[in-house]
C-alpha cells in the first residue's frame, strides 16, 4: 500500500501481507480497505485458503500500524469502526488484526480480544501485536527481521488444546481426497 500525500507521512511505518502460496493463492485475495491518516495505517484483506475449518468461510486478516506519535484513542476508535465493520459483513470469518501497535492496546477498545504476542518484537519491547477473539490459541515464536525491518518477524503456531499443535481438518482437498 502506497501511502498518500495527505497523510502527512514521509518516512517510517507501513503496513504489508506476504501469502504463502501453499495456504492460499492470489485468485483468493481479496482487498477490503485501506486507509492511511496520521493515526492509523490498516490494509484489510479477506483470504479464502485451500483448507479451512467448517466453522468460517474465510480468514480477514487486518494489518496495522499506529505511528508512536499518533492520538491513540483516535487510532484506536478509527480502527474499531473498520473491525466493526469487517465483523458484521463477514459474520462467518475468522478475524486477525496484527501490526505494530507501539503505545495502543486494542484490548482498551475491544475488551473481548486476546493477545497472542508476548515476546519482544523490537530491541526489549513488545511493540507488535496480534489479536484474536481465540483465547489460548496461538504462541508466538519470534524470528529474525526480513530485509531491512528493524521489528522481529513473529510466527504464531497453534497451540491447538492437547493435539500436538497440529490442526485436523475434514473436507476435500484441491485433489478431490478426503483428509480426515
């Protein structure tokens, strides 16, 4: 997402998605919003991967960033109006929102959310957040910055309850097989 001149924004931030091929390919993405002001930078984009549990008929996964220097409650309050949003137009879809949050806390403006990220994601601060509505869900195991980012990548593995962290799914693959 290109940010544009009425941001304000010259340098720093940004927010982007990179899909692994074999979860979903670009045919299943979808943009549903993008926004950039002087307080939020959020890019929505709707995912229909190839195997999914029954339960959802899609992954909105929102990506953010909230400058240091931005009015929280304002970052917060815009960002609670596109979830709200996202969550009543696609009541069937699983919900991430995940970014650099530096000094907000999603939780202030959604209390029903969790956060899965504990561990330091720039220098000793958890400044990276991912939130769900799946409590117990995720682990987050950090990995070294890509390219030039000075935030370390996080990896959420699912916790999963006792089945070894792997996810059991029945359905059809794209091969027409029952997985089971």
């Amino acid at each position: 997402m290109d940010r544009t001149a009425d941001s304000g924004k010259l340098r720093g931030g940004g927010v982007c998605a990179m899909v692994n091929n074999s979860w979903c390919n670009n045919a299943n993405v979808v943009t549903l919003a993008r926004s950039c002001s002087p307080n939020l930078e959020l890019l929505a984009l709707k995912f229909r991967p190839f195997y999914l549990p029954r339960e959802f008929t899609s992954v909105i996964i929102n990506t953010v960033y909230i400058p240091p220097q931005a009015n929280t409650d304002s970052a917060l309050c815009e960002l609670h109006e596109a979830l709200t949003q996202f969550q009543a137009q696609h009541r069937d879809a699983a919900l991430i929102r995940a970014g650099d949050f530096n000094r907000a806390n999603l939780k202030h403006a959604v209390p029903n959310l969790y956060q899965h990220i504990s561990v330091p994601t720039r220098g000793n601060r958890t400044l990276d957040h991912c939130y769900t509505s799946y409590k117990d869900s995720y682990k987050a195991l950090a990995h070294p910055p890509f390219g030039k980012s000075d935030h370390a990548a996080i990896f959420l593995q699912n916790i999963n309850n006792g089945r070894n962290g792997k996810l059991r799914f029945r359905g059809r693959s794209r091969a027409g097989q029952t997985n089971r």
